[in-house]
C-alpha cells in the first residue's frame, strides 16, 4: 500500500512499483475449475501449457503463466475450466499527502514504559487494558506486509519466548523475511513491514511498546519494493492460506489492491461488492474458517466509494484513518461499497504513528497502513479474553460500544479497548453457572446460559450419559435461553451442558 520512511528528517516515499521486465511478459491467470472437478488432474493438464505458479484450495483455482504458444482460448478445451481471469498485478497510488517532521521536532508524550507509544495507545484504551495483564497471550497474529527485520532488539522477547512462529517470503521462496542482497534487496524494502509489526509487537520499555506485545506471530512476505518481481495476487492468497494451516487467529494486512499495473485490466468500482476480487473471495474463505482479517481502508480518500479490496468485504474488518484531533483524515478510504454496505468498520490513528526502522531507530510514518495494527492489537487482546469469537463477535462488540452511528468516514469511530477489555475481564470473573426453571419440571424447561460464543449448542444427557436432545441457538444477546419440551420425556434426572459447563434438572 503506501510506505513511508524517516531518514534524517526527510521522508522518503518509497512506492512498490512492478517494474515488468523488457518485452511482453508472460501471460499470468487464475483458472477456475468446477466445484467437483479435481485440482491435481487439472496440474496434470495444466502442465503441459503453463507454468504453475499457485494452487488455491480456498478458491479451488490455480494461477499460472502461460508457455508463449497459448493463449486463454487454449485452455478453455481443457476438461473442467469454468472460467478464467487475469492474475492481476499490484499498483501501487499516491501516499498520503501528511506532513511529518524530524522526530526531534514533534511534541510527545515519551513514557517510561511505553516510551514514543504511549500517545497512539492511550487514545484507544490500551494503558488501562494492559493493566488488567490482558497483551495479548496466546493469541495468534498473522501479518502480510513487505518484509520483517525480526532481528532488531524491540522483537527479542518475541524471539526468546518463543513467539515467532514461523515467517515465509513468497516472493522468493524460502523462509527469510528479511531483506536479502541475494535477492537485490537493500535493506529498504522491509521497512513497512518492520514498521506495522512493532506497532503491535515490540518491546522496548522506555522507547516503544506495541499494543500487544504479547501475541504470538506469523510473518508473511508478499509484497517487495523497489523490485523487479511482480507484486501479485496469488501471493496475498497464498499467504491466507499458509495462514489457516498455520491456526492464525487474526490476519493482518496493510495491503489493498484495485487498480494494477499494465498490461492488466483494473478492477472495476463495481468490483468493491465484497465477493468480487481475489483478495476479498480469499478472506471471505478465511472468515468462514474463523480467521479474523483485519485491514486497510486505503489512503485513496476524500471521495465517496475509494476504499480498495479486501476492505469491502462484509467478513473484513476495515480500518479507516484519523488525524491526532481524532477527525478523518484526509486521504483516508471511505465507503459505501459498490452494493451500497457502509465501510470502514472503525478508524485509528493514521497520522504520525509511531514505530521502527530496520536501523532500529523509532520513527513515525502514516497511512491507514498504521492505522491497521493499532486495531490488530485491541482485536487480539479481545481474543485473549474471548478465544472462541469470531468476526461477527468482533464486529458485533465494536458496534455495541461505538459513540455514534456507521458512516463512510470513520465507521464506528475509534473504538475505546480499554472499555471493551475490562467489561469482558469483569465478565470473565464472574462464575459460569447454568440456571435451569423451574426445577424439578413436568411439561418444559428453561436454562438460561452466558453465550460463549455466537452459535453456542445445548445438549442434554441422561443419567447413563446418552445424549437425547441438541438444540443450537445463534445470538449476539450476553445470555442465552434454552426451552426443553418435556411432555414426552420419561420421568428422571437429566443433565444440559453448554459452553463447557453442566446443570441438572429433574422431569416429574
């Protein structure tokens, strides 16, 4: 998306432009084929006319590149190709049009513990919801971005405990996210990705402390600038999937793609449905795998409808941008998606955010690229509390707790966590007890339940453990009521048990 780094106090716009080599490149598509039909005997044929570059499971498709005699037209004769679509490449527009200054020049709070962080994570509750130990533990992040100095000392106690779990550059295939000379890279190129991992990662008491520090973490690299290597769709969906097999909890990406670079066709408005583009099908799948993706709303604002892909996507948590006044900012993406759905879902700071450099210097950038992790991080300390949620929880808790109405600049507003976290920890320490009503029964029963979950299943024993009734309530509400008709039942003691817990009740 849009990168910006600090050096010397000028900034340097560094843009990932795919810079195709001399002559027509190869011809890159997406094949879809027939729910039904096989993927492996589709390489089997595919093989013999293009180069594989990707199969996707998720969207039961395979990108290649074509051999120089074949056209599109070719492989429609080949057994159970539904359609085909051209695998688009990443083009980059314009970054935010902010000032920023030399750090020296800008007025901050610098904490003793969350050192140049301190202002960006108060504004959205994290001092007090850390407080309560809640940072994030045992949380899964996965993070899609242009590459990750893991090495630098703000990601040590990352390193030492453990919490790195696995990194992965598919731009080049091997599992080095750091910039390489090898692969022509100069240190640069991992400057966004370093910068959106500290916001949530780092630790360096004193200097800076991300949001949640705590977490686990799973590096994707899927996007190198300045290069000479396409930056591609196949690679985004790859890196979702590699996710999912991975158990990722929450996905994170500062990416948004909607128009490409030549010779590849854009990506019409009418696209922005949510269900159209490669990015927004993939993390509509991760969605319905319990993967929470959160991501940008793009920096293409003020005009209606310039949101980019994946951010339409109803299963997404879009973040929009504001300025430190807490008003939009100007170049943040805004709604309505093309079907006319209100977006972004929330908005943080995306204007002088802080974080580090490779060097390991803290700097500050902007964008909605910084926006993103600001909210990864109070969605992971959610998740720490309410493991089981998924994005309809999370969308659903953002809603309840926003101070106005959805709109196309903002969404929701900025979201206060440290509300949010400590009304759930409180919850959370209040016993879990099922009540059943009236007790003993001879017609029905009632149990009423805490929900542990949005789709949360009651079942009910008898006293030789035989399960002889399910029912499966779906519901936001913070409890749950269970009706049980009794009138055919035989008399005796049975047991309900939901949400790992049990309850007895009597039939007369």
């Amino acid at each position: 998306m849009f990168k910006r780094m600090l050096q010397g106090g000028f900034i340097l716009l560094i843009l990932g432009v795919a810079i195709l080599a001399a002559g027509d490149p190869p011809l890159r598509l997406w094949v879809f084929y027939e729910p039904d039909y096989p993927l492996e005997d589709a390489l089997t044929h595919l093989k013999k006319c293009a180069k594989i570059r990707y199969k996707s499971r998720a969207l039961h498709a395979i990108s290649l590149e074509l051999n120089q005699d074949i056209g599109p037209e070719d492989l429609m004769e080949l057994p159970g190709i539904h359609h085909t679509e051209p695998l688009r490449r990443l083009h980059v527009p314009n970054p935010p049009k902010t000032a920023s200054w030399a750090l020296s020049k800008k007025s901050v709070t610098v904490d003793p513990f969350y050192g140049y962080a301190f202002d960006q994570l108060s504004g959205l509750g994290f001092i007090s919801a850390q407080n309560l130990g809640i940072t994030g533990s045992g949380v899964r992040i996965g993070i899609l971005d242009t590459g990750f100095k893991s090495s630098l000392p703000i990601f040590e106690k990352i390193r030492d405990e453990g919490r790195l779990i696995a990194e992965r550059d598919f731009i080049h295939g091997d599992d080095h996210t750091e910039d390489e000379a090898e692969d022509g890279e100069s240190g640069a190129t991992q400057t966004h990705g370093t910068g959106v991992w500290s916001v949530i990662g780092s630790y360096a008491p004193g200097e800076l402390v991300g949001g949640a520090f705590d977490a686990e973490f799973v590096l994707a690299k899927t996007e190198v600038i300045p290069t000479e290597t396409p930056v591609e769709e196949d690679y985004f969906a790859a890196a979702i999937e590699w996710f999912d097999s991975l158990k990722v909890e929450i996905a994170t990406s500062s990416l948004a793609y909607l128009e490409f670079d030549d010779p590849f066709p854009d990506y019409p408005l009418s696209a922005l449905d949510g269900n159209t583009t490669i990015v927004a099908r993939i993390c509509n799948w991760a969605a319905s795998r319990g993967m929470i993706v959160v991501t940008a709303a793009g920096n293409e604002g003020p005009g209606p409808t310039t949101l980019w892909s994946p951010g339409d996507s109803p299963l997404v948590i879009t973040v929009g941008g504001v300025d430190t006044e807490g008003q939009v900012s100007s170049f943040s993406g805004r709604g309505p998606t093309a079907d006319g759905r209100t977006k972004p879902d929330v908005a943080a700071l995306a204007e002088e955010v802080y974080k580090a450099l490779p060097s390991g210097d803290i700097s500050y950038g902007s964008g909605t690229s910084y926006a993103t992790p600001l909210i990864t991080s109070g969605i992971a300390l959610i998740k720490q509390l309410r493991p089981d949620w998924d994005v309809h929880d999370m969308l659903y808790v953002l809603q309840k707790y926003a101070d106005h109405p959805k709109n196309n600049n903002t969404g929701w507003g900025i979201p206060d966590f440290g509300k949010i976290v400590t009304d759930l920890y409180q919850g959370s320490l209040e016993p879990f007890t099922l009540k059943a009503y009236p007790n003993p029964a001879s017609l029905s029963i009632t149990i009423l339940s805490p929900r542990t979950k949005p789709s949360q299943s009651l079942t009910v024993f008898d006293l030789t453990g035989r399960e002889i009734w399910e029912t499966t309530l779906h519901s936001f509400q913070d409890s749950l009521t269970f009706y049980i008709p009794l009138n055919q039942w035989p008399s005796g003691i049975y047991f309900g048990r939901t949400g790992g817990q049990t309850v007895k009740f009597i039939k007369l």
